[in-house]
C-alpha cells in the first residue's frame, strides 16, 4: 500500500514538473500549423506571381528570402506552401491511426488466430518499403496529391496497428476489464469506453511523431515528382525545384524549403517524444 | 509479465510438438520470409494490373490494325485471368526472365542489369558509412558523459534530415561553393564510380545512420548501467576490458537488428538520392519507367527491392538465433 501511495506522489510530480522542451516543442508546432493555416495570407507576394526581372535573387529588402529563377517569392511560396505540406501528412497520420488503433484494440482484445493473422498480414506491409509502396500507388492512381495520402497511410497503419496492439494488450490483462466482463458490459463498450480511453495517450504521442515523418516522406514523394505537382507551393516540390538553381549558385528555394521540413520534422519529433515521457511517467 | 500470461497449457503441448532445434527455427524463418516475398510480389502485381495504359498501344503505337493488336493482346496473355498471368510471371521471374521493356523496347534484365550495380555501390559506400559512423558515434555517446548530450542532439536533427534535403545541401556546398566533387551522374569505371557516389552516400546514411547512433548509445547505456558492469568497475577491472568484454559483447544484438532494419531500407532509400543526384541507378529506372507506364520494368525492380529487404532482414533474424547463445538456447 505504501508502495503504491509513493507512487502517485512521484507521478503527480513528474506531472507538475515543467518540461522545457515539451513548451518550446509544442510552441513550434502551434506556430507551424498557424502557418499552414494562415500562411497565404501572411504571404508577402501571390506564391505562384511570376517576376522574371527578379529572377534568381539573393535574400534582399523586397524579397527577404530571395526569389527563384522564375522570380516567385521565396518566403510567400514556403508560407504558403505549409498548407499543402501539411494537408497530406494529417491525412496520412489520421488514416492510419484510426484503421491502426482498429486492427489493434481488435487483435489485442480478441487475440487467437486473428491475432495472428493480422500479425502476419503486418509482416508482409513492412517487407515492401514506403517509398515503393508511394511509386506503386502513382502508377496506380496517376501522379498527384492522392496517391502519396493512400500510398503512405497503407505504410502507416502496421506501425500504428503494432504499437497500440502492445499497450491494448497490457490494458486488456488489468484487474478491471474482467470485473467490467464479470458485470456483463459489452466488448466494445469496454473497448471504446475503458482501454481506449487509457491507451489515448499513447496513441497521441504516437501521432504527433507520426506527423512528422509523415511530413518528410510526402514531401519525398513529390521531390522525386510523382506527389504534388509543380507548380503548386509545397516544401518537396520547392526542394526539386530548386536543384537546377542550386547549380547555378542560388540554392535558396531549395534550402528554404528543406530548412521548414527539417524544423516541422524535428519540433514534432520531440514533441512527440515529450509527450511519450510524460504520459508514461504520470501511469 | 507477460511471459506467466501466455504461456497456457495447450500453448506448452503445441511447443512440444513443434519441431525444435536451431534448424528448424532457421528453417522456419526461411520459410516465412519466402511467403512474405511470394504474398507482397503478389499484392504489387495486381495492383500494377489495375493501373491505367494500355500495353499494346504503347507497344505498337496509335496505328496498329486490329488484327495486329489482338494477336499482340494474345501474345502478352493479356486476356488471362490475373491468377494465370501472376502465374506466367512468377515462373518467368524464376528463371530471371522479366519480359521487354516497353518504352527500351529491351529485355528488362539486361536494362537493370548495370543500374543494379551502381545502386549497389551506392548502398554498400552508404552501408560502410553507416555501420563506422553510426556505431562509432553511438558507442562514444553512450560511453562518454560528455559528449551524450552532443550526439543525441545531433542524432535528433539526423534522423529529422530527409535524404532529398540531406542531397541539396551537399550538393549545394561540396559540389557548387567548394567545387570537391562532381554534382551529377555516377561516373565511369570503379574509381571515378565512388568519387561521383560520395555526395550521395552521405546523403543516404545520415537519416539511417542517425537511427543507428541513436539505438546503439541506449544499448551501450544500458548495458554500462547494469549491475554485473557496476560491480566489476567496483572491483577496479580496468574500463576498457570492461567495455570490450562486458558492454559492447552484450549490446551488440540490439545494435545488430537497428544496422539491419537500416541496411535493409537503403535499396529503397537510394531511389530518392538518384533522383537527387541524377544517378542512373534501379531506383531512377523505377521512377522513369512508372511514368512511363513501363509496368514490366516497374513489375520487376519492384520485385529486386522487396527481394533485398526480406533477404537482409531474414540474415539478420538467422544471424541473431547463431550468435543469442539466450536464443540458441531457447530455439
């Protein structure tokens, strides 16, 4: 008994306890999905407003990040850009959070052969890489902005679907759920209203890092040019177009946009992580 | 905790039964991976089936007769039922026949034949990165007090790096500002091969080395931190033995399976630094021929990448039972 008491106390510490990095994280990300948001109105210039007597300019007074080599606004198009950067991904992360907690609270609770069968069908999803299950998916559905979304989210799912099954599972063994069976309350009541509710935390930390990587490989997809099309602003389709300009010595565009990825990339990241600490210390 | 709750009765018979012995735990891990390459080569083929494009017209052009489209039609199997065409496929795939290209109007063998080998130098020159560095940097991190915080930050950043923007700042500051290597193409003849293949090797290893440097300094720290390690400091056995005998012997399993996962992803990983780098490597072959519509060629590097990732995962899986004298044991 007095074990457990300690217990709480140091959870209920650990709780109150401030977490630098999980503010400044957390800040960045707020400040960057206000800028998917809000981003092309915050844009100095119309992102696709072509200027070719400013083309290829260094950051200066009217273009503060410089211009590409058709005189697009580098700032405006990675502001603005953040919409479509950001569209995709969230996607991705709901898609596969929702089918993987599924798949997972339903192998965890129901175990037996259908764990197993849904382990197996797992294996096989990890044995084709993302990027190939991307290249399939735009031969399938035609290059463009649905693909990579349908393409990565399949990825997604096995991973999500794993590491919500491990925590359903230790949820599943608690004291409490028999009592809940013993009492006669449905499955999925005790589902949706007890092992969900508790394995919440932990499917939100897993999102956020998901976001993030989610991020990068859509923005992979449309670099290699079967994502997002040009000319639309978004960070992967910038980063390609920008490789002709790096050669002639103005790599802004490219730079610009690979620096937005790298920061949305590592706030969520550890953001993520943070979280995972936290909540495993408050259990 | 969870071991006492699995192990039930009917589960214990089932495992006495079972065939045991290191063979056949091999044998079965075999076994799985090969239905795993049979079940996702599957998978790829029909969904490549449902894409869009017509292979007689891109084969004999917009003014073929009929006639010669049907037999053209007959000739592909195109009619068949997919189970029937998977089938002609896999056999042919077998024998490493993968049919003619569409668009190179050449046999898709002799097409991947030297881009398989650029990617491949590209990946072994990134595997070699990744493995030193990676486990170098993990081992210093998870050893030393002062330099943890460094390489966690920086591993941090790495793994948050994607391989696309990794190749434009190398790109941009060894190849346009520095001048040190070339900034396109894979270069002629062995030499020349790995001086072009260096800008994008590094591209490739940072984001997985990272994860290897990552995995490998909490390994090291956890095993510097267990009890058997702080006893024999205590009793003054000098630290380097203890490192070599004790830490490193010990975190070298989960380290193995980290280096693993990240080798088996790099075939995959290249296809984005080709492209970055110009490289006329599978990868870049894939994307060119899947807009393309050169469904053979996609069919079949599609096929080589998943073969590669299975292949290297599966080593790892037999590599871990060999050397886990704990799994040995168990199997």
């Amino acid at each position: 008994m007095a074990a457990v008491t300690v217990d709480v106390a140091t959870a209920a510490q650990v709780r109150r306890r401030a977490d630098p990095l999980l503010v400044v994280s957390a800040t960045c990300c707020l400040l960057l999905i206000a800028v998917a948001l809000v981003g092309g109105w915050l844009a100095p210039y119309q992102p696709d407003e072509i200027d070719v007597l400013a083309a290829s300019q260094g950051p200066g007074p009217h273009h503060w990040l410089g211009t590409d080599s058709l005189g697009r606004d580098v700032l405006s198009r990675a502001l603005a850009g953040a919409a479509l950067s950001f569209a995709g991904p969230l996607l991705i992360v709901l898609g596969s959070v929702v089918l993987g907690t599924v798949l997972g609270v339903v192998a965890a609770w129901y175990g037996g052969w259908l764990d197993q069968m849904l382990n197996r069908l797992l294996n096989v999803m990890f044995a084709v890489p993302g990027i190939l299950v991307a290249v399939i998916a735009s031969a399938v559905f035609g290059a463009g902005f649905w693909a990579p979304v349908i393409a990565l989210t399949l990825v997604y799912i096995p991973y999500a679907a794993r590491i919500i099954r491990s925590a359903a599972v230790r949820e599943r063994q608690q004291a409490y759920v028999e009592g809940l069976q013993l009492a006669g309350v449905s499955s999925l009541s005790i589902n949706t209203k007890h092992v969900l509710r508790n394995v919440w935390p932990l499917i939100v930390a897993q999102a956020t890092i998901g976001l993030g990587t989610a991020l990068a490989d859509f923005a992979a997809v449309s670099f290699i040019g079967l994502g997002v099309q040009p000319p639309a602003a978004e960070w992967g389709v910038m980063v390609a177009e920008g490789r002709a300009e790096i050669l002639d010595g103005a790599p802004q565009q490219s730079l610009v946009a690979g620096l937005c990825i790298v920061v949305t990339v590592v706030s969520f990241n550890v953001l993520g992580e943070r979280l995972a600490a936290r909540f495993g210390a408050a259990r | 905790m969870t071991a006492t709750t699995d192990v039930t009765p009917v589960r214990a018979m089932r495992a006495a039964v079972r065939p045991s012995g290191i063979g056949a735990r091999i044998a079965t891990t075999v076994v799985g991976a090969a239905a795993t390459v049979l079940t996702a080569s599957f998978v790829i083929f029909a969904a490549l089936s449902l894409a869009p494009g017509d292979p007689v017209s891109l084969l004999l052009g917009p003014h073929a007769t009929d006639e010669a489209r049907t037999a053209k039609r007959a000739e592909l199997g195109l009619d068949d039922p997919l189970l029937v065409r998977y089938w002609h496929w896999l056999t042919d795939a077998l024998q490493g026949r993968f049919g003619t290209s569409f668009t190179y109007r050449e046999g898709v063998t002799t097409l991947i034949g030297p881009r398989l080998e650029t990617t491949l130098l590209l990946v072994a020159m990134a595997a070699v990165l990744i493995v030193v560095v990676g486990i170098g940097l993990g081992v210093l991190g998870g050893v030393s007090d002062r330099w943890s915080a460094v390489v966690s930050a920086a591993t941090g950043l790495g793994i948050a790096v994607p391989t696309f923007v990794a190749a434009s700042v190398l790109i941009s500051v060894f190849a346009v500002q520095l001048g040190w290597f070339p900034t396109f193409g894979a270069g002629d003849g062995l030499l020349d091969s790995v001086w072009h293949l260096v800008l994008p090797a590094l591209a490739l290893s940072v984001g997985y080395g990272a994860y290897v440097t990552q995995l490998t300094a909490a390994a090291v720290r956890e095993e510097a931190g267990k009890e058997h390690v702080v006893t024999s400091r205590g009793r003054g056995i000098p630290h380097r033995l203890i490192l070599r005998r004790h830490v490193l012997r010990n975190a070298a399993l989960p380290v193995m399976t980290a280096s693993g996962l990240a080798l088996a992803g790099l075939v995959a990983g290249a296809l984005v630094v080709e492209e970055a780098f110009g490289i006329d490597g599978i990868g870049a072959l894939l994307v060119k021929s899947v807009s393309g519509k050169d469904y053979p060629v996609v069919t079949a590097v599609s096929l080589i990448i998943v073969v590669v990732f299975v292949v290297v995962t599966t080593v790892i899986d037999v590599a871990q039972v060999l050397l886990d004298p704990r799994q040995r044991r168990a199997a």
